[in-house]
C-alpha cells in the first residue's frame, strides 16, 4: 500500500460511524524476438500465496466502529484464513468476545486472559510470534498515542511489541480528536515504521451527529488492504516508481442512448491500482465507465481520472505516459465504432440496417512507439482458444515489454468475474502460467513478473 490509505468519497471511546454497514493531480511527484516455443501446459506455472496458510490477529479498540470488524472476521475465515482476536478491555463494550469468537471459530482473548497460569508461554509472545499480519480495527486516539510512544499496558500493546509481523492500522474517531495536532504526529509517526501500514479514515456521519472524516473504513476496503499484506509481507519494492494504469471498457456511442460496447468491468484495473499502491508506488488510474459501487472504495491516494470512449482514453494516457515508469494496459478498448454520431436519440426507424464503422485510436500501439528506454509497457490479450500465439504477436507488433494473456472463454475468468487467470509472456518469450485465483492475487503476480523484467 502506499503507507497509509485513504477513503474515497477517544481514547478508547471514540463516537465514530453512525450508518449501518452496507450502507487531480496525476502521479504524486524492437529488436527481433523469438517466437514462443511453449504451449500453456509446457510454461511455468506458478500456485499464489495460499492464503488458507495464513495467520492473521485482529486487535479491538474501543469504539463504535467495532461492529465493522466482524464482516471482516467472518469474511477471512470464509477464505480459509486463521484468525485469532484480541479485545481491550474498552472494546468488550462495544462488541462481545462471545461475537468474535464465534466468527472466528477460536476463543477471543481479553486482558483478563493476560496472565493466566494455564499459558505454558506468556499470551503476548505466543500471539506475536503466531501472526503473519496484525490488525488493529478500530484503532483509537488513545491506543495510537500509546503505539507511537512504545507503550504496553495491556495485552494488545505488550503483543503489538512482541510481534515481528506488518501491522495494519485502521483509525476511528471524532473528527476534532483526528484533526489535533499530536493525533496526526503519531500517525505519521508510526507510518514512518516499515512495519505499520494505515487505512485512513473517511468521511461522513460520524456517532456523535457531526459530518466530518473520522469514520473507519468499510470491510471492502479492508480485505484487499490485508489481502495485500498476507502477499507482499509489507515490502515497498515499487517505492518511487510511478505507475499510469488503465482499466474498465470503452463506450463508442451511435447516439446519446446508444452505444459499442464490451463487458469489461474494470475490476482487473482497480485490483492493480491497489496491488501497486500496496507496494509503494504513486498510481495514475484511467477509466471508462465503471460501476458506482466499485469505485466508492477506490483508494483516494490514487488519482483517478474518468473517460468515456476510446478517443478520450487515447489522449489521456498519451498526456500522462510521458511521466510513468510503468504503463499497465487493462482497459477493454473498442476496434470499431460508429462512423457517425448523433447528438439527439436516433427513432427505431432511423437506424440503419446496417451500421458504418470507422477505426479508432490503437492505444497500445502509439504507446510502444513513444516509449523511452526507461519505461516498461505491459498490456492485456482477452483471447478465446489459443491465448499464447496472438497474445504474443500482438507484444511484438505494438512493441509492448510483456503481455498478460486472459482466457475469456473459460469459466470464473476474464470479464465480470471475481477471479481470473493468465499466462504472462516477455519479450524473449519467456512464460508464466498463474492458475485460478483473485484478480487481487493476479495483480501481484504480474507486478512481480514486471520487477524480474527490470532485473
């Protein structure tokens, strides 16, 4: 992640988050090759992070925000992950230890817990020793103040010291006590910490009837935001690189009602955004239309910049390649569209039986023509049948550095779907399968691949 995330659109007693749940700048600073010899069973393949392997402790402060945390411990227990949960003794207030420990299907610890004779080692250090991630939600005033002074009174702060793991803090409060001076030192004190990542929070109607930032954020920023650190471990390997990425599909419009389309859904693009801000990088995202619901979690710490054909998508990534290290081409981008347009609603009768087309901008193409010695440029392939050899040849005609193939013909892949899987391909014709798995996890992996290409 970028250090700390930012929402999208008090001590232990914070008054924060009323709702139930559910309810720009740009960045922030053709030689001959091979053809693949490798059909798709013969190249690599590579099985991502099993995250039913992994471990994560979920920490309680005392706020109202509380309730939030339980969609996210029930959530990763639905993935096959372990989790144990600890509870300040301001948190049992506000949620029970009876809540936690049903959905997590282990028994919550509380302070009372600390010191008892039955532990063969000390709670603190068998706790801190038994996570890969550790996260505090919701994170109040006064136990960040305690963090950042390296204070353990209890038994979540003695396991916060404990523990070599990432920490992930997601704060909660009234929008006075976060605005106060100290409160952002220590927040930006413990961000300065390689292992202390941050969610920041959001907007909106808080507990105590005031609009302001203050609110924690949702679960559906949450999960990616702890999917990230179960794969990355919190290393920041694209710090100081700044990433243009562009996703969603185009719309090419015969009148204002009608128009060319494709099923993308962006939802590839926006888990790359996340996947790179998760390893430091500054991001610029481009977009087509994509739906209201996924992008109200969209992480504000990338700029986002909206686009509606593929004319406007074109000009847009030319204005901002110039900056980037790195160009990601996710974005389904039309081949055709109307030959004319009409600024007014055609009638039935008007349309004609058969629709003029005319070609529009190849994005990818001018890309690979202006990329400079430094840059990479990596675009998408959506194929049907043999994904290597067309995938391939259209990473040598637009000069692009790799490709991820997507096979849009098989189930729980390509557009509209939550999952995904892909064949990446390099220049020289190297290749890597990636199985099945989350467009999260499918994001990672292809960073990494890029990371090998500047090696």
């Amino acid at each position: 992640m970028s250090k700390s995330y930012q929402q999208c659109d008090p001590g232990d007693n914070s008054c924060e988050d009323a709702s139930p749940l559910g309810a720009a700048n740009s960045f922030g600073d053709a030689s001959r090759t091979p053809t693949p010899t490798h059909s798709p069973r013969e190249c690599v393949s590579r099985q991502l992070p099993v995250l039913r392997a992994k471990r994560v402790l979920i920490g309680i402060t005392g706020g109202i925000a509380a309730y939030k945390i339980c969609e996210v411990i029930s959530t990763l227990f639905k993935a096959g992950i372990e989790v144990r949960v600890i509870l300040s003794d301001c948190a049992t207030q506000f949620i029970t230890p009876l809540t936690v420990s049903t959905l997590s299907r282990h028994p919550a610890y509380t302070d009372r817990d600390f010191w008892q004779s039955t532990h063969s080692r000390p709670l603190h250090i068998t706790l801190g020793e038994w996570a890969d991630l550790f996260v505090i939600a919701p994170l109040t005033a006064n136990t960040l103040g305690k963090l950042a002074c390296g204070l353990a009174d209890n038994l979540l702060t003695n396991t916060v010291l404990a523990s070599p793991c990432p920490i992930l803090l997601v704060p909660a409060m009234n929008t006075e006590m976060w605005e106060q001076l100290v409160v952002r030192q220590n927040w930006q004190k413990l961000l300065q910490d390689p292992r202390y990542h941050g969610i920041e929070p959001g907007m909106g109607l808080l507990a105590c009837d005031r609009v302001g930032t203050g609110r924690m954020a949702e679960p559906t920023e949450m999960i990616p935001a702890i999917t990230s650190l179960l794969y990355t471990r919190g290393k920041q390997d694209l710090a100081g690189k700044r990433l243009l990425i562009n996703g969603g599909g185009t719309r090419e419009h015969l009148d204002p009602v009608r128009f060319l389309g494709n099923p993308s859904t962006g939802k590839m693009g926006i888990a790359l955004v996340r996947a790179a801000l998760s390893r430091g990088a500054a991001v610029t995202f481009v977009h087509p239309p994509i739906s209201s619901h996924l992008l109200a979690s969209f992480p504000r710490s990338a700029c986002r910049i909206a686009v509606t054909s593929a004319a406007q998508l074109h000009e847009t990534m030319l204005k901002f390649f110039p900056e980037a290290d790195w160009g990601i081409l996710s974005a389904a981008v039309a081949d055709v569209k109307p030959a004319d347009y009409s600024d007014r609603k055609l009638p039935k009768a008007e349309i004609p039986a058969s629709l003029p087309l005319s070609a529009v901008p190849d994005i990818a193409a001018e890309l690979g023509k202006r990329k400079q010695s430094h840059q990479k440029l990596i675009g998408f392939a959506a194929q049907t049948g043999d994904i290597v050899k067309p995938a391939f040849e259209k990473l040598r005609r637009k000069n692009l550095d790799a490709i991820a193939a997507n096979p849009i013909d098989l189930p729980k892949a390509g557009f509209n779907s939550e999952t995904n899987q892909a064949i990446f391909i390099d220049k020289t014709g190297r290749q890597e399968a990636i199985d099945s798995c989350t467009k999260l996890e499918l994001a990672h992996r292809l960073l990494d691949f890029i990371v090998l290409l500047e090696g």
